[in-house]
C-alpha cells in the first residue's frame, strides 16, 4: 500500500496496487514458455527402440485379421473381401463388439489402404485393436 502525503491534516490512505512486481512475474514467465514452447515442439525422427515386454499368455483363441503384401485380407486363416468384414466379426465374436482383433499387416501396405480396414472395423464397432509387429529376441 503507499500513502500519499499531502499539506492538510486529513491523511488517507490510497488504495492502488502495486503492478510493477506482477508485471515483472509475469515477463520472466513469458520468457520461460517462449523458450522451451520451441523445445517440447520439435518434430525430429527419431528410430524408437523395441519393448521387451514380457508376453502374457492368452485364455482365449485370439482373432487375428491379416492384410498380406497382395493386400488380401483373411480373417485367422480364411480369405475375406472388405465389405463382409463386419458380418465375419459378427459371427465369430458372437456380436461382442469388446473383443480385441488382432490385426497384422505387411509393411509395405500403404498407409490408405491400412486405414481403409481399420476405418472399416470401426464402422462395425469394433474399437479394440491391437496392431501386431514382430518380437525382438535380442
């Protein structure tokens, strides 16, 4: 608080609040943020490592949904065409859209046709799928 002092006898106090200090908080603050904004935003590539999770044994047979290098896709060992791909999951899963479909696909499929089947899955409500990859033994 500051006091104003003047020639008459009737003193009051004056009521205004220091911004000089919050100002100052407020201009170190913005120089942390301008500085490490850049930092956590950096988009450089980097090769991730592998996991080597431990594999927990499965209870039940898994279903595996598999599109190979000729982009045919084949539900466990079966072909399938796309657009019967939600009346298969349906049957095999007995309608029980909580079910995880495990879902392994060449590498050298393009990501649209990728997206294509997952999109597909999603549509017949099939949201819980784990992407298979190789495990490393090293």
């Amino acid at each position: 608080m500051s006091f104003h002092l003047s020639d008459s006898t009737n003193e009051q106090e004056l009521s205004e609040i220091n911004v000089t200090p919050f100002i100052d908080v407020m201009l170190v603050l913005l120089i942390i943020f301008m500085v490490t904004i850049p930092l956590t935003t950096v988009t450089v590539p980097i090769d991730l490592p592998i996991a080597k999770a431990n594999v927990e044994p499965q209870l039940e047979k898994p279903i595996i949904l598999s599109l190979n290098q000729q982009q045919e896709l084949f539900l466990g060992n079966e072909p399938l065409l796309l657009h019967n791909l939600a009346t298969a999951l349906d049957q095999l899963t007995v309608n029980n859209r909580d079910t995880v479909i495990f879902f392994q696909v060449d590498k050298t499929i393009p990501y649209e046709i990728l997206m294509n089947v997952m999109n597909q899955l999603r549509t017949a409500g099939y949201l819980k799928i784990g992407l298979v990859g190789l495990e490393n033994k090293e």
